[in-house]
C-alpha cells in the first residue's frame, strides 16, 4: 500500500473518529486523595452511543463530588456524571443523555485491545487545552511495559498505576484522555501520561476498561478483586536471581512461549491480608490451581471471586510455598466517604495512599487542612491523645468539638517512599472555627452520593426555614439526605426491585455499627476529661482562679535583658487566616495551574500591643478583610483569640482586640505619637524594629532615611497621597514600625509593598483611633475620596500653563506647592492630570490632604488645561471600602468592590457587585449587570433573581469590565453540591443564610468584643 493510500485510509479514519471525541469541562468540588478541589478540561471519547458512555481518565471521573459537561466537536455542549471510577487504574465512564444532543451526528469507537501490537501505527485524537482536534502520530513500541512508581506523569503526579501493563510509544506529549487510533478506526489504547521532554507516550491497555464497559452497559457493578500486593512483572533472568528453578521456568516457558517473564511482589501492604503471608521478591506461580504469568490472567481470577479465600502458591528461596489468602474487595479499599469540619477535609485510606506511601489502611487522611496547621496530604493519628482510626471515631468527635477551642492533632504528612523518608510525626494545636465553617458534613457513596448535616457545638443561634429556591426538578432523599449523583443517568428515579429491603438492611447495620462506634469515641472522651462549656469561660485576676495563661518574667530574659526591651516586650504574633477568599488574595496562595493552594491559607505576621489595659494591638500588612479569623501568640507561650477593632485599607493598618484578663505577663507597651508627621526628613535618626516569625526574634537597627519620592504606582494600602521614603541599604524590605531615639516613641510604620519598597508612614492616624477607642467613641467618621495624587515639580507645573503669580502663591504660608492627580474616578469632579492648587482657600501641604478622609464636602482649587477651575467635593463614608456582605454561589464569589477596584476603575459602575471563580486565579473586576436577561444593580436584586433559578439550570450572566466591555457567562446551578451562601456583617453581628434546595439555614453570631 503506497503512502498516498494509507494518507487517503487515515483522513477517512479521522473524519469519522471526531464525532466520538469530546472535551470535558469539570470541577471537583472537595479534596481527594492528592487531588485539592479544581477546575479544568480534558479529553474523553464516546464508546456507547445509545447510552452515552464516554471514556475518560480516572482524575477525571474522580471519586470526589462531580460537576461536569461535555463538548461534541461542533461545540453543542451536555451535563454529564460520573458513571464509573476504576479504584487503581486509570480510567473511568462519565454518562450524558443522548436525547440532550439534538444536532450532532454521535459516533462512537470500539475498544479492541487484541488489535494493540508492537509496530502497529496509530494515531491520538484529542483536543489540547480545550482545543478542537489535535492529531499526533506514533508507532506502539512496548505492549508490555511496567509502570514504574514515581514515574508517570514526570513523576510530579502523585497518583501511580500499577498491577497492569502500560504500552509506549514514541510521540511529542499527547492529551490525556485521548484515544490510541490504528488504521481501521478502532481503539487500542487510552492515552494516560508521558514525558514531554523524552517526546515519549504511555497508553492503558484496554482489557479491563473493556470487561468494566460491558458491565457498566448492562446495569452491574464491576467486581475488583486483589491480594493487597503490588507486583511486578520480571523477566526470567531477573527472576532466576530470586531463586527461580529452572524446571519450573521451563515449564512456563513451554506453556507461554510469548511471556519473557513472571510477577514478583514488590510491595505488601502492612496489615492487609497477604501480610505475614507474601513477601517482598516472592515469585508469583499459581492462583487457586491455574498458572498466572501476567497481570491480565491474575485480574480476572481476582475480579471473579472477591470476599473468597484463594490457594496461592509462591516461589522464595527456590521453594514453593502455599498460602491461603482472602480476595479484598477493591471498591471498599477505595474512596467512599468523607467528612467535612472547620474547614478540613478527612476520608478513609485508600489503596492509592497506602501504596504511595507504605502506610496501612487503618486511620483517617487528612485531604485539606483549610484554615488550619494542619499539613494537606496527612495521616491523622490522634486528638487530645486519643486514637482517631476510623470516620466514625471522628464523628464522634466532631459532635463535640467546641468553636474557638484548641485541639492537639497528632498526624504524619504522607510522603512518597520512592522521594524521601516519612517525616516524623507532628503534634500541634488546632482550632476550630464553627462561625464560617458552621456544619459537619458527613457523604457517604452508596451508589450516589448523599450528604447529611450535623450542627456542632459552635455556640451560635441555627435556625431553619422552608427552602426559598425555586424547585422545577426532582430531587431524591436517600434516609434524609440530599441526593449529590444519580446512579445511571439524568432524572434517574432509585430502582425499587426485590434487593431494595435487603440494601435498605443492610445500610441500617451499617449505620448502627458507626452511631456505635461514634458513641464509644463520646462515652470514652467524657470518661478521660469532664466536658467543656461552648462557650469559653472568661478568666479573672485573682488568688482563687490560679488558671490564667502566665509569662513569668525569667522565660523571656533574653528580651527583657536588651536595653530596648520596652520595646520588643510589646511585640505579638498574629495568625490570620481567610476562610473565605474575598477583598484581598493577600492570603492565598496559588499551584501553577492557577487552582488556590491550601498551604497558605494561614500566615503569621506581627504586631504591637499600644494599650495593654483595654487589649489594643496594631498590625500593619496583615487583615485586610472583616473576613478573618485570627489569633495572637505572647512571646511563644500563650495564645489568645483576638477580634477586629479597626481597619484602614487606606493606611493599611488593624487595630485587634485581646482580653487583657486571660493572660499575665510582662507587657508594656509603646506611646504612639500624636503628630501629624508623614514628612520623614532624609538623614533623621531613628530606630527600626523588626521581627523574623520563622526564627521567633526581634531585632533593633539603628537607621535614617536616606531617601524620599512620589510614587505614581497605585497599590493596596495607598491613601491620598502617594509617598514611598526609603531607609538605608539592606533594610528596605524589611516591616516594623519606627520609634524616635530619643523619647522611644512610636513615630512610624514600615512595610513592603510594591517594587519591594519599604513604604514609611506616620501613626498619627493612629493615634486618632485609639483615643476614640479609649473615649468609647464611634469609630466610622473617616471618609473616601476616590482620587489619587503626587508631588508636581513647579517645572511640571508651568509647563501645564501654572502662571508665575500662582506659583509664588501656592509656596506663601507654608504651603508645600502643587499636587497632580494621579488617579481619580468619574464621579469625583477631578481629572488626570489636574493640579491641586488650594483646598478650601488655602494652599495645600500634605497634612491638609487628611480634609478628604474628614470633610464630607468641601471646595477646591484646580488647574486643568492651563485654566483655574473651581470644584465642589463630595466625599463617602470609608467603609464601602470593607465588604460586609457576600454571596457564594455555584463555585463564585459575589460581592462589592473592594479597595484594589476602587483603585484601577475609573468609569461609573454599571452595578454595585462583582463576581469571580473562588478557584480561579484571575481577579479582573467584573460587575454583573444581568441575570437571565433580567438587569441588576443591587445585591438585593441579585439575590431575588438567583433564588428564582431552578437547580439544575444554567444561569446565563452579562458582565462588564473596565476594557473589554460587556461579556456573557454561562454557570450551571447545582444547589445540591454548591448551595447560594449569603454572609452579612452589621456592626459586630454575623448572619450566615445557606439557601438549600431542602430548606434554609440561618445561622447568626456575635464577635466577641471587651466591654462591649
């Protein structure tokens, strides 16, 4: 056959191919194994038309709550769920319901793994990175190749197959997902992983996705069986080293001329059942009386007699051994279930992470710490010195938990045994909190997912109110418990056939067994140690309450010997969490991909009592939201929890809130100055103090300014004016604050902000704030102005058209000169460019910028195409810079413009809310300005219109942005895996509303707050 024919064969093959290849769009919505909640696409093929199966990899159809659609090749798009999850390999079934594809011609590709051969030409279809149709070619070089740990995928992934075969061939990287065509349009293979910098491609053979597909079509579950060993398959001259005796070699050899090797253990699984039985380098030779040379013969013996005891006969040390080993059932060793609290993802072992990191299955994983110390990708041992080794345990204890109360959680942070060695185990406190994470949420996946509520101990008000969404699909109650996936299809109704009462039994045991043990966590906890109150009990100075936290003066002697221990003895550590992604990604970290890593949820910064009798603590750099949860930590021996006092966006500061009750010990604390200083002159003296929270010290250098200018680079933590000062060589990055040789007082604050500049500022400001503190006065009297400006040289300033006489003008009584304006939004009168001549009649210095975080209305003096022009302004209330309401809907975020917008819009808003994927790392602003065609301004009107959707729908959003106009988004509504969350803050009064499709939960709280 000429090149030209087979060039004419494989054209024909493909145009019929691209009508069964798909690109799926999915998001998993909770931490599984490795796997941290995601987005993204991937490939999959059609391999049953009439019922709409489609083959995928396993990262893919992930055991983990599923929200996905598909997307034909003329771009019509269908919802699709989770058919089937292989526990090991990787693969899975996703389903859609042909009867939704009304214009696509549906193809399908037949698996035909006895096709995939050594030299056999194919072809991989798929579409990268969302792209319609990529083709790569190749030859399959290795039909028997083992997948070695640690390998696949870079060997950056920490998911591994193993027991199976994997193919090779020599190609550039293709797309996962994709299938392996050969010239007559069958599959033989399931791309899976590969190597781009060795142009190299792993392929799964197809023998076990083709038994599971077979079954999956005719409604059965597929039986996955297996010993609790990884083997390996060895050649026979590796073997021979083992101890293989040559009769039996060559009996093997006459019986499987092809086979060039046998399978040998590698690893056994502690405490499983071929422990103590099979050991590592044993040579497998038969499984209940039939020789197994291959992972194909040893699966289908396995697969077809789970929950049985097998004859096993080994080859170690030249003798032949026999065991007796009972057939584990693989889907049970997988993952099933999971429970969520404070934050925190925990689920059962599964044979994934026992193989990863040789750890037994007995015990709980930690999948996600959330807002806690605890490291993601964890093996949770025990809590308060209690044994955690089951979910169950867990529940009980989590029914118990207290908010605000700490734990010590011992655990281990699971590591891969081909890296490095296991890390030793840590213990550390953990606390809870109940308030932004208010429910334990237990799922459970008896053939679809079910979740079920549990309130714990989290000392606030619950209520619960008839669901107010509007409900036009029907939902299944499986003992009460919301319905997550259907078990064969959209609209699937729960088979009722004559197993429905044994199921329905059985699932009653199940459930009795694990009220049992989670009793027996309850019973043994009030045993050890009498049962705390939700609330934490207020301490008091006295001789009969010895309890109170005490820093005795000799543990911190290596501060309070330092000459300038007066000044470090104010120094704290405040740990501030963002459970919810909001006003400032400051908090979040993020992978390569994009998706927010959970390692950095929690950070430490430090700050510095100014008021110890009332408690007060300033930090800058460090809370940017009301949507914090925070502690603080005094000279690394106690902890207190802390609230939100104050914070000024502009300035960039906090002022938190601490019982001076709870703790004795050596505080003191530093006066801050009263005057309005910003103008640090270049060579002043001062002293700089700085802390490192990796190594726990303070330290003091001896400084001056060495430099001043007028930044034009807008950034969070900038007020009306924008100055940057700089301190002296190999200090600039360094954040403290600023105290005056002489008299010790507390004149500044240094931070890093852009350009990795320490940005310098006066306190004054807050020295204005704490005497309002300390006279119980109202602290919301600051205002906004929406304008930004910098210092104009006069030269600047004629060039502009500024006369001579204004000029001598704006230098007379003390005045500073002429100010440009950097920044400004439509609504303010001013223009970019303009320059600020008098404020209310008088020049201007920079102290009398402060009139625009002041004044509510007031005049001013301009110069704007070389004319004086005057201009009246209007200022607001500077709390539209904090968010105090918010929404969560269907994987977004909604809520009002935060600081950083305010900075970069210039435009009117076309609307008061902004909405952005909580997992995306991209934060352009966007104002929702429709909903299903209906317009919107308000969060109230947006709220009414959400509750309008239907579960199960899309909702289709009109958004604009700054330069790139209007655009439209397509978010599908599954209420049942991602409910409409509204949190509202007035004053210091929390609401939590959770608009489920089974009924409303509101849930309120009070921030806890001295004397007040």
């Amino acid at each position: 056959m000429s090149l030209q024919d087979d060039s004419s064969i494989w054209q024909d093959v493909i145009s019929r191919t691209v009508k069964s290849i798909v690109s799926v769009s999915f998001r998993h919505y909770d931490s599984v194994e490795y796997d941290h909640p995601r987005k993204s696409t991937a490939n999959g093929f059609v391999v049953d038309k009439k019922q709409g199966i489609v083959l995928v990899n396993r990262h893919v159809a992930c055991s983990a709550v599923f929200s996905g659609k598909i997307k034909f090749h003329n771009s019509e798009e269908c919802r699709v769920e989770v058919l089937y999850c292989d526990p090991i390999h990787d693969f899975g079934f996703l389903k859609f319901d042909p009867k939704n594809v009304e214009i696509e011609t549906i193809g399908e590709i037949s698996l035909r793994p006895d096709l995939a051969r050594v030299g056999t030409e194919v072809r991989i279809v798929g579409n990268d990175s969302y792209q319609q149709l990529s083709i790569l070619s190749g030859f399959i070089s290795q039909v028997q190749r083992n997948v070695f740990r640690g390998e696949k995928h870079n060997g950056d992934d920490p998911y591994c197959d193993f027991n199976t075969f994997y193919m090779h061939a020599t190609t550039s990287y293709g797309t996962s997902g994709s299938p392996v065509i050969n010239i007559d349009g069958y599959a033989v293979g399931l791309q899976a992983g590969g190597r781009t910098y060795y142009s190299t491609d792993y392929f799964l053979p197809l023998q076990k996705v083709k038994r599971a597909l077979e079954i999956v079509r005719k409604g059965g579950q597929v039986s996955r069986g297996c010993f609790q060993t990884i083997w390996e398959h060895t050649a026979f001259n590796s073997c021979s080293h083992y101890g293989l005796p040559e009769d039996i070699e060559g009996r093997i050899r006459n019986k499987y001329p092809d086979n060039v090797g046998m399978l040998v253990a590698k690893y056994v699984v502690k405490n499983g059942n071929s422990d103590k039985k099979i050991l590592v380098g044993d040579i497998l030779v038969s499984v209940d009386g039939e020789d197994v040379v291959d992972f194909s013969e040893l699966d289908r013996i396995l697969d077809e007699s789970v929950n049985k005891s097998l004859s096993i006969e080994v080859l170690r040390n030249s003798k032949l051994l026999k065991f007796y080993v009972l057939v584990a059932d693989l889907h049970t060793l997988s993952y099933n279930e999971f429970v969520k609290f404070g934050g925190m993802t925990f689920h059962n072992m599964t044979y994934q992470l026992v193989q990863f990191s040789s750890e037994p299955f007995e015990g709980v994983f930690v999948a996600c710490g959330g807002p806690t110390n605890v490291i993601c990708r964890s093996k949770l041992f025990k809590i308060d010195g209690r044994e955690i080794s089951s979910l169950a345990e867990l529940k009980g204890f989590c029914r118990k938990a207290v908010h605000g109360q700490w734990y010590m959680f011992e655990f281990k942070q699971l590591q891969a045994t081909f890296r490095v060695k296991n890390p030793a185990e840590k213990n550390i406190p953990v606390r809870f909190d109940l308030h932004f994470f208010p429910d334990f949420v237990s799922a459970r996946k008896d053939g679809r997912w079910t979740v079920e509520k549990l309130s714990g101990s989290n000392g606030t008000s619950t209520r619960l109110l008839p669901s107010v969404i509007r409900m036009e699909k029907v939902i299944d109650e499986v003992n009460n418990s919301t319905v997550i996936g259907g078990k064969s299809g959209f609209g699937a109704k729960v088979e009722e056939d004559k197993n429905e009462n044994d199921t329905e039994k059985a699932a009653t045991e199940e459930k009795k067994r694990e009220i049992e043990k989670s009793e027996k966590f309850e019973k043994s906890d009030k045993s050890e140690k009498p049962e705390k109150p939700e609330k934490p009990e207020k301490f008091h100075k006295t001789e009969a309450n010895p309890s109170i936290p005490t820093v005795p003066p000799h543990t911190i002697s290596h501060i309070t010997s330092l000459p300038y221990s007066n000044i470090l003895q104010s120094f704290v550590t405040v740990t501030v969490a963002q459970p919810i992604n909001c006003d400032s990604r400051e908090l979040m970290g993020y992978d390569n991909e994009g998706n927010p890593n959970h390692y950095e949820t929690e950070r430490k910064k430090t700050g510095y009592v100014i008021d110890k009798d009332l408690g007060i603590i300033l930090t800058a750099n460090a809370v940017f939201s009301y949507f914090s949860t925070l502690h603080i930590t005094f000279f690394d021996q106690v902890r207190l929890p802390v609230s939100i006092k104050y914070i000024d966006v502009q300035q960039n500061f906090a002022l938190l809130q601490y019982d001076p009750s709870m703790i004795v010990a050596p505080i003191t604390e530093p006066r801050v100055s009263s005057t309005k200083k910003n103008n640090f002159g270049i060579g002043e003296k001062m002293h700089l103090f700085v802390s490192n929270s990796s190594q726990g010290v303070c330290s003091r250098k001896d400084d001056s300014f060495r430099n001043f200018r007028y930044s034009s680079h807008i950034g969070k933590g900038s007020d009306t004016l924008l100055v940057e000062r700089e301190l002296e060589a190999d200090t600039f990055q360094m954040c403290g604050i600023l105290t005056d040789p002489e008299t010790d007082e507390l004149i500044g604050m240094a931070g890093c902000r852009e350009y990795d500049k320490s940005r310098v500022r006066g306190v004054h400001e807050v020295h204005r704030v704490l005497e309002k503190i300390r006279n119980k006065e109202s602290l919301s009297g600051k205002r906004f102005l929406n304008v930004y400006f910098t210092k104009s040289s006069f030269l600047h300033a004629r060039e502009c058209g500024l006369s001579e006489e204004r000029a001598l003008e704006c230098t007379r009584d003390g005045g500073g000169g002429v100010y440009s304006v950097v920044f400004a939004s439509s609504d303010t009168g001013f223009k970019t460019g303009d320059l600020l001549l008098q404020i209310e009649g008088r020049n201007v210095t920079e102290e009398d910028l402060e009139v625009f975080s002041s004044l509510e209305k007031f005049e001013v003096l301009v110069l704007r195409d070389s004319k004086e022009l005057t201009l009246k302004v209007e200022t607001i209330p500077a709390s539209v810079l904090l968010s105090s309401r918010l929404f969560l809907w269907c994987g977004h975020i909604v809520q009002k413009p935060w600081i950083d917008v305010w900075q970069i819009q210039k435009s009117e808003w076309p609307s008061e809310m902004i909405i952005f994927d909580d997992m995306s790392r991209s934060v352009d602003a966007r104002f929702v300005t429709h909903v299903n065609s209906q317009r919107v301004r308000t969060m109230d009107e947006l709220l009414k219109v959400l509750l309008d959707i239907p579960n199960g729908t899309y909702a289709t959003l009109v958004v604009e942005e700054e330069n790139e106009g209007s655009k439209t988004l397509s978010i599908y509504c599954n209420y049942d895996t991602s409910p409409l969350i509204e949190y509202v803050r007035e004053g210091r009064h929390w609401t939590r509303t959770e608009y489920g499709v089974k009924e409303t939960r509101v849930v309120e709280w009070d921030e806890w707050t001295k004397g007040e």
